[in-house]
C-alpha cells in the first residue's frame, strides 16, 4: 500500500529538518558553503558556529516549573556555540523531536487531544535528557515562564510570530488523516495556538494545513499555492524569480529570518522552485541558510506530500 500523502508530508518535514540543523541560523551564506561545503545530505554540526547569537540569548528558570534547560545551561551566554551542537548527522531539532511526539502520543490515544497534548509537552520538557538540544526557540522559554508562575497551561502561549511553530502541522496532518478539512484546520488552530498566540503564525499554519489537503487529493503545489497562498507570495513573481540564485530571493527579497512575514512566503517560493523534486528543494532549503530548520516544516512536507520521500532519507524516521 502507497504511504498517504500527509505521512510522507509528516517525514518530509523531518528530513528537511535534519538536513538543515548543521547549517541552521547561518546568515552568512558564504561561510556556511566555506565550513560545510555543498551539503547533499546529512552531517553532523560543527563547533564553533560562526554565526551563532547564542551569547545573546537569555533564560533564567523562575523555578523547578521552569527549568526547561537543564545540562545545556551552562553554554548560555556563550561566544561560538552551536545551537543543535550534541546532535548526530540526521537527527532533528527539538521542534521536530516534539513533532515526532506528538505522533506517539495520537498513536497511543488514538486521537488528538489538546490537553493531553500539554501534559505530554510539559513533562517531556521538565524531564532532563529527553533532548540533546542546546537552544530552545523564545516560544518556550516564554510558555515555561509563564507555567511557572502558576498559569494553566491553556494561558502560557506567547505572542511569539516565528515559523517554528509551524514545526508540528505536519504532524497533526498526519495523525489526522482520516479527518475532514474543516475538522483538520480547526485541530491545527488550537494546537498551534497553544504555543504561539500570534495571528499571522496561526494564519500560516492554515495555509500550511489547507495546501497539504490539496495536494493530497492531486492537486500540484503550484497551483495549490495560487489557489490557497495568494496572500503570502504570488505565483507570477515566484515564476519570474526561479532564473534567480535562492539567496538572492532568499536574501534580498525575503529574509532568511524566523519571521513569519518573511519565513512563509520564502519557504512556499522554494516549493515554487523546486515543485517537483524533493532532494533538491531540502538541499537548496538548507543551503539559503537562516532559519532553514523551520522552513522545512513547510518546504519539506509539501515537497513530500506532492512527490514522496526517497528512501536514502527515511533511516531513523517516522
């Protein structure tokens, strides 16, 4: 039996990650190609990473509630840290380690519930050694200082606009695949919404979640896009910019950024690009640099949803 499109939508997105994370957050383009070359599949991060911000960033555990850190607190505040810096070639980051979570937890329920889903998140976060990963994004950090301080978990989202939290509808997608639409988009609203209180991340999430739909019923990405994302990129200027180097287009006319104003249209643009061919549309994700972990979200389950997942990525995944 053919994998349904939303399960190859779900690796899609993994894979995409973890090709990403030893390159995830260079802004300069031309160092990431000097310190890993062409990437053409997955490798291990380096230390250090020369553009890592990771000295600027900042959390302090109000208390046990909080403390989400744990052994990797110690390299805060740190010059030249890699984010994902213990991870092994192919591993993902925690966003999608969370994805892969919240499948297990459907699986076991056999559903999805929101409370559940907040209950599972909060215990696996507060548990030291469920995750080897160095940085955890604001929406966390600013969820657990928020839980700390007493508030229930359905108020502890944060006004937090960045594509990772796009990082788990893929996920949701495919474990509600036997779903309808309007039932799929409302699940992936609340979900979303659980962690990122922002409009445009919500709105994001729903183009994501409608896209995928219709690619898995034959619809191509292109004309899924037109159809479902006229209000994130248009399909004419994507179409006059595929002549174009990606990180002039990712660059110049769209950030490489987390930002959700500019972290979509980028992501859908390289679906634009590279419609039909899953390896080179993670590649190119990968190599554009910047927040290129979070766009896989998107790059890689449309990718995956509309062409597969070749087989020499799925070692470990799913």
């Amino acid at each position: 039996m053919t994998p349904d499109p939303f399960h190859h939508a779900y690796l899609g997105s993994l894979v995409a990650d973890a090709v990403a994370m030893p390159v995830h957050w260079y802004y300069d383009r031309d160092a990431l190609r000097r310190e890993y070359g062409e990437i053409t599949g997955y490798l291990a991060p380096k230390n250090p990473h020369t553009g890592s911000i990771l000295w600027r960033s900042e959390y302090t555990a109000p208390n046990e509630k909080g403390e989400i850190l744990h052994d990797q607190a110690v390299y805060w505040g740190q010059r030249g840290v890699h984010y994902h810096q213990f991870l092994k070639a192919g591993e993902n980051t925690l966003n999608f380690r969370l994805a892969t979570e919240l499948v297990r937890l459907c699986e076991e329920r056999g559903g999805y519930d929101a409370d559940a889903w907040l209950a599972r998140y909060i215990g696996f976060m507060l548990t030291p050694g469920n995750h080897r990963d160095t940085y955890l994004e604001e929406y966390h950090r600013g969820f657990f200082t928020r839980y700390a301080t007493g508030r229930p978990p359905r108020k502890c989202a944060i006004k937090d606009e960045h594509i990772g939290g796009l990082a788990q509808v893929p996920a949701l997608c495919h474990v509600l695949r036997d779903a309808g639409l309007a039932e799929l988009r409302a699940a992936v609203r609340e979900h979303v919404g659980l962690t990122h209180a922002h409009p445009n991340v919500l709105r994001a999430a729903d183009t994501l979640a409608r896209l995928l739909s219709h690619i898995r019923e034959g619809i191509a990405p292109r004309d899924a896009i037109r159809r479902e994302a006229g209000d994130w990129i248009s399909g004419n200027k994507a179409e006059r910019w595929v002549s174009q180097a990606d990180t002039h287009v990712i660059g110049r006319r769209f950030s490489p950024a987390c930002y959700i104003a500019d972290a979509m249209p980028a992501s859908l643009y390289l679906v634009w690009k590279y419609h039909d061919d899953f390896d080179a549309g993670v590649l190119a994700n990968a190599m554009a640099g910047g927040d290129n972990c979070h766009r896989g979200a998107v790059v890689g389950s449309l990718l995956g949803a509309a062409n597969g997942v070749p087989a020499r990525w799925l070692e470990g995944k799913g």
